[in-house]
C-alpha cells in the first residue's frame, strides 16, 4: 500500500466507526509553552479536560508534526523530524476496550498484518499510578500476554504520556510494536497533570493514539527504514555520493524545513527559526554538491495534494533555501577564520568551541576537520556541556517568557501594535478598502482587533492574510512617523475613528508604501522587528463586527 492509501484507509476506517475527521492543524501550536505540534492530540487538548468539542466526542486526523527531540537521531531507521501522525481521539466517549480493539482490527483485518509480528507494551505501575490490569485483560483476549512473549510491561518513561507544554492531560499508554518497531502508541488519558507534576484524575477519561505514517509504510511495504518508503525514495534516489547517513540528514532536513517554511517560519536565531537555521545549515553542510532546491521542489510535488499550502507558497520556501545557502556560505567563510586564529593559539577547549558555533553557526564538525588539519584537538565534551549550559539558559528564558514574565513589555507590546497596522492594510487588500479598525487590545503575549466585515472569514483568506502581513515584516519596512496638519492627514490616511477626535496637528506612521494611518504611536523602526504573524482565531465581536486575534511566533528575520 502506499502511503497516501495508508492515509486514507486510516482515515475511512475511522469514520465508518463514528469518528469525525479533522484536518490537520498547523505546526505552530497555540500553546505558547511548546515550540511546534508534536502530536496529533494538541488541537484537542481542551476537549480532553471536559471543554465540549465542536467535533463531537470521536474524531481522527493525520496531523503534521515536528519533533525537535529526534534531530540528532536522523540517520538511523525509525527516527524524522518532520512526521505526519495518524490518530484518533475520544473525549469521553470510549475508553480502553474499543481503542485496543481499533488498533487491533485495523492492523490485522485492514492491513493484513500478521499477529506474529506484533507484540505490544502495557504500563506496569508505579508508586502513583497502578498497573494497567484493564489493557492487559483485553490484550490477552486477543492473544497477547507475558506468558505469550508478545506482551511486556514497562515503566514511566515508556508507558506514560504527556502532558504537553507546562500541563495538561496525560496517562498510561500501551504500545503496539511492529517487527520490534514502536508504530502505535494508544494514550489513555486519565489524569491532568500541573505545572508542579501533581497528577489528578481526569472527571473525563479520554484516549489519544498516535501511529506514525511513516513507520507504519515502513512495515506495509516492508523496508527496513522509513528512508526506503515512497514518501522518501524520490528525495533519496535525487542524493548522489553521499554516504547512506548523510542521505538520510539530508532529505529529512530539507522535508522539516519546507513545512516549516510553508508556515511563514523564517531562519533566525530564536526559537522556531532557531531550529529552521539548523536543519537548513545541517542539510547544506552534509549536502554541499547537492542540489538542494530541486529536492524542496520534489518535497513540494510529493506533498502537495494534501498539504496545498505548500505549492501556494513555494516561491517563498525556494528563495529561503537558497537565502540561507548564500548567508551560511558567508558565516563559513568567518567562520574557518577565526577558527584558525583559535586553533593558532591551541588546542580548542570547548567553551570556545561552542562559541564559534554559536557565535558564527559554524558547525562542530567543521571545527574539528580545521583542528584535525592543524594538528589540534577539540575538547567535545566540554563543547557539549557548554552547550547544553547554554540550552537551560535559553529554556530558563523562555519559560519567564511564557509565563508573561516579559522584562520588556513595552517592547512586545510595541510590536503587536505595528503588526495592527499591517493587519489592517492586509484586510484592507485582501476584504476591501471598506474596511475599518474597529477595536483593539494589545497585550505582551498578543494581539485583538475588530473590524467591520459581515461574514466569517474563509480559511483561505485568514491564510492569505497571515501571508501578506509576514510578507511585509519580511521586506524590512521602515516605520516612519510624520507630523502634519489634521486636514493633510486626513487627505492621504486611513482613518479608523471619528476625526473630531484627533487634534490639529496629528501624527501619521507609515509602513512602505503598504499602511499609512493616523497613530499616537509608539512603533517599531522596521518591521523586521516582528516575529512571524499568527492568526489563532476569527470569530464575530458583535453583529457586522469581526475579531482576529493573533501571536507572534519567535522572530521573523535573522541578523
Ligand atoms: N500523544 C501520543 C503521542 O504523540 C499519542 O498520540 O505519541
């Protein structure tokens, strides 16, 4: 089967049992505590704690995701960043019985899987949480037990998920294994857990499965790596003379990076760009003879009838790429100089290291094929402890973030109050001229505005929106500020609220050519100040009255 019956076998056997499919949601979550989606249960996780889904209580996806916790297991034959993720979710409705049975019969009915080949884990208890004795009775029903070999108990680390972000729902898992592969893991969420990790039974029992696409082509087309399946093959046979790791890096990374682009995520050195700049560097420094662009274009094809948002950007994803290529070209250059002026002085201890890492993007690897050509050593050790010091620091950092604990406010709040201004020209460009600003509230974390529009926006305008906003933040657009005569003004701005208002002589800022309004300000200097623009919700405000609110994500451009 290939992958895209997968998919679809999934998603209809699903809803032939009652479930509702939801589309995919974004990779950038609306939880600001996590950097990206990593699994299929974050856009429900409300649902799980008792608020009533719009979906009803049964509902499947393939939803795309992101785990940055995998990046240094790329290489081997189960591991990706990018992933897509089947599931399917009950909020209350049933619980451990119907999910094993689920898995069960699609795995062996549907797929034709033989049972000899599965063998499944169960939560063995600990001093919180007991043993799992339910799972384990519908388990040996259908053949599986310890005495069997094809039933094992495990512990916390294996057999217990979640929360997601600070808390959330969690509970005990059991796993179904594929030729000792982990393909399906069922979540039966049956506490919330707290920011202090204090765990309390859920009033609601839920349950979360997620099965990896990819692992689970890898046991239907029976390959020995999600590498050989069809969602890869056609970037993999595209790398020639690479050794079968750095193949691997290579198409992974170039996947990740076009979803991620596709979601307005920009290289920086923060957060989501953080980890956009790596995967892009890491897949140009292991793929230097490889033609990068026609492998995201290739990403593009093989992706594209599911997720269309990426052919509708695809110009952006390239001239990213290619951005990036020619910006890590220039920090190697730097970078080989001062590692030789480093390494002129000594063997490389591994602060230092690190700094010329994280200072120039210069990668470990490099530095050392420079020392090694010198005759010198690279404390490694040293080079990751410093950097996993430097990981808590910005983890520390993020957290006071997250907590609102902004030391800036008025820096943050600043921004969101340039990007209503862009917001505004955007609804105007993409709704029409009539539009007007008929509200707002800024806060540190994110942005609300109402304005005059009649109906729901569509999703493709919502989209469209978001692109032409981050589009501007992109082309580094001063904000300048001019004063001038309230009649002048009027003649060549926006004007939101009842003139009368304004007195005589008024300020005007203006973005470009693309937004000119009448504001006390304050603002940024240029747009490339904002972090990508993320509309998280549409909905009305009153009658004719729309209201968007939005985030901003990381920062959109790098330095
Ligand atoms: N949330 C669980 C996981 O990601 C099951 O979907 O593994």
């Amino acid at each position: 089967m290939t992958s895209q019956q997968l998919r679809s076998e999934f998603l209809n056997f699903f809803e032939k049992k009652g479930h509702k499919i939801v589309p995919s949601f974004s990779l950038l979550p609306t939880d600001p505590s996590v950097l990206f989606t990593t699994a299929g249960m974050q856009q429900f996780k409300e649902y799980f704690l008792g608020k009533k889904s719009p979906y009803g209580d049964k509902v499947a996806s393939c939803q795309k995701c992101f785990r940055t916790s995998d990046i240094e297991e790329v290489g081997d034959d189960a591991h990706l960043t990018f992933l897509e993720m089947l599931g399917n979710f009950s909020f209350g409705g049933y619980f451990k019985e119907e999910a094993i049975k689920f898995a069960y019969e699609f795995l062996i009915n549907n797929l034709q899987l033989p049972i000899s080949q599965l063998t499944v884990t169960v939560f063995g208890g600990d001093n919180e949480v007991p043993r799992d004795e339910e799972s384990v009775k519908i388990w040996e029903k259908l053949g599986f037990s310890e005495k069997n070999g094809n039933l094992r108990f495990c512990g916390r680390a294996d057999n217990f998920w979640g929360p997601t972000g600070e808390e959330g729902p969690c509970g005990p898992t059991t796993e179904i294994h594929i030729r000792g592969i982990e393909v399906w893991n069922l979540v039966f969420n049956e506490y919330f857990q707290d920011k202090n990790k204090k765990l309390t039974p859920l009033k609601q029992k839920g349950v979360d499965t997620g099965m990896g696409l990819e692992r689970l082509a890898m046991t239907a087309q029976d390959k020995s790596s999600v590498f050989e399946i069809d969602l890869f093959t056609p970037l993999t046979g595209m790398i020639n003379n690479q050794d079968e790791k750095a193949k691997r890096i290579i198409a992974d990374h170039i996947k990740g990076a076009v979803f991620l682009i596709s979601e307005g995520i920009l290289p920086s050195n923060v957060e989501q760009g953080y980890v956009l700049r790596r995967i892009l560097r890491r897949a140009i420094q292991y793929g230097k003879s490889v033609d990068l662009t026609s492998l995201a274009r290739k990403v593009v094809e093989i992706y594209e009838d599911i997720y269309p948002e990426l052919k509708s950007r695809e110009t952006d994803i390239l001239s990213v790429i290619e951005k990036e290529k020619e910006k890590f070209g220039e920090a190697l250059k730097i970078g080989i100089n001062t590692t030789a002026s480093e390494i002129a002085k000594g063997d490389l201890d591994g602060e230092t290291a690190f700094r010329l890492y994280q200072s120039h993007g210069f990668p470990l690897e490099l530095i050392k094929e420079e020392a090694k050509k010198a005759g010198r050593v690279v404390d490694e050790e040293g080079f990751y402890a410093a950097q996993k010091k430097h990981q808590e620091v910005s983890r520390a950092g993020a957290e006071k973030k997250f907590k609102g604990g902004l030391a800036d406010d008025g820096a943050e709040a600043v921004k969101y109050h340039t990007a209503t201004h862009l917001l505004l020209a955007a609804l105007r460009e993409v709704l029409g001229p009539e539009i007007y600003q008929k509200g707002s509230n800024i806060t540190a974390e994110r942005l609300r505005f109402d304005f005059n529009y009649p109906q729901k926006m569509t999703d493709g305008q919502i989209k469209e929106i978001e692109t032409l906003v981050n589009q501007k933040i992109r082309e580094d657009l001063l904000v300048e500020m001019k004063e001038m005569s309230k009649d002048k003004a009027l003649k060549i701005a926006k004007v939101s609220f009842d003139p009368e208002k304004y007195g005589e002589v008024v300020k005007v800022y203006q973005i470009g050519d693309f937004s000119i309004e009448l504001c006390g300000g304050p603002h940024v200097g240029r747009t490339s100040e904002l972090g990508v623009f993320k509309i998280i919700k549409e909905e009305s405000s009153s009658a004719g009255i729309r209201r968007i609110r939005a985030i901003s994500l990381g920062h959109a451009t790098s330095k």
